[in-house]
C-alpha cells in the first residue's frame, strides 16, 4: 500500500472512530439527563421535607416558604433547560463535525492526489494540519462543556448540602436558619453568573 493509500485508510479509519465518539457522546447525555432528574428528585425530596417541618413547627406557613423558594426553583429549573440546550447543541455540532470531517478528508485527499508535484511528506503535513485544526476546536468545545457540567453538578450538591443541613440539625429548623440559608445559596449564585455567562456563549 502506497502512502496516498495509507492516508486514505487512515482518513477513513479517523472519520470512522469520530463518529464512534460521537456515539459515546450521545451516552454522556444520557447520563446527564439521569444526573438531572437525580438532583431534581434530591432537590423535590429536601423541598418538600424543609417545607412539612417548617410548618409543623409553626415557624412559616407553607404559602410563605413557596413564595421564597420560587426564585431559587425557577434559577435552578433555567439551569437544568440551559444544561440540556447545552447537551443537545454539543450532541449537534459533534455530528456535524463528523460528517463535516469526513468531507473535508475525502475531498482534501481527492485534490492531494491529483497534484502528483507535491512530495509525501507535504501531503501528510497537510492532513495533520487539517486534523490538528479540527481537533482544537473539538477539544475546546469539550471542555467548555465539561466545565460547565462540573458547575452545575457543584452548584446542586451545595445546594442540596445546605438545604439538608437544616433538616438534619436534630431540632426544627428556624425561619432564620432557612432564611440564612437561601441567602448563602443567593450570593453562591451572584458569584456563579459571571461564569456561567462566559461558559454559555
């Protein structure tokens, strides 16, 4: 097998296995699409247990305790639909990517072979260009994601952890211990918005 061939083999081998990755990308989401509805499940649980001993302890009325949990719910539930419009579009361009891939090599191949004057050397360092260009940007787009993924699941389990803490003191849990509590997942959250606005575009 020549070199030409070889890189052929090779380009297609390539295309190949970045269409298996984007198979094992399809898995990640469906893995974070489990980790979602966990922590919605985690968050329900801890939001409704707060909610019964708050009450019961006639501390606040559960009309009351709805109203302040609404804009921590509905910050949390604009998370989870960024979260999966993250995903799905990740899930998109990394098809898009593998197709686009798979033609650019055939059709960078196609024109190498047809110019008989460039050595095989140049050809190869052409294709490694190409494949480098392609697999920065694919990098990137990873770990944008990844980092975003890592956030939000740190966000949830602070969240959870502070939440629950006030179930598992022993006591009822106060108005002003909840009160305390929504206040530091608040300022978590100030500090989070002005990298989730870097992560998102």
């Amino acid at each position: 097998m020549g070199p030409v061939e070889e890189m052929t083999h090779l380009a297609r081998e390539l295309a190949a296995s970045y269409e298996a990755r984007v198979s094992s990308v399809e898995q990640i989401i469906a893995a974070t699409h489990e980790m979602l509805e966990t922590f919605r499940s985690q968050r329900e649980a801890t939001r409704s247990g707060l909610r019964e001993a708050l009450a019961r302890a006639a501390s606040l009325r559960r009309r009351d305790f709805d109203v302040m949990m609404q804009a921590l719910l509905a910050r949390q539930e604009a998370r989870e639909q960024a979260i999966k419009e993250t995903m799905r579009d990740y899930l998109q361009e990394q098809r898009v990517l593998a197709g686009t891939l798979k033609e650019t090599l055939s059709a960078h191949l196609a024109r190498t072979q047809a110019e008989p004057a460039r050595s095989d050397a140049e050809r190869a360092r052409a294709v490694e260009e190409l494949l480098g260009g392609i697999m920065a940007r694919r990098q990137a787009r990873e770990r944008e994601v990844r980092a975003l993924l890592a956030e939000f699941q740190r966000e949830q389990e602070e969240i959870a952890r502070t939440l629950e803490g006030l179930l598992s003191n022993g006591g009822s849990p106060k108005v002003k211990e909840f009160k305390a509590a929504l206040k530091l997942v608040r300022a978590h959250h100030t500090r989070c918005a002005p990298r989730e606005g870097g992560a998102d575009e």
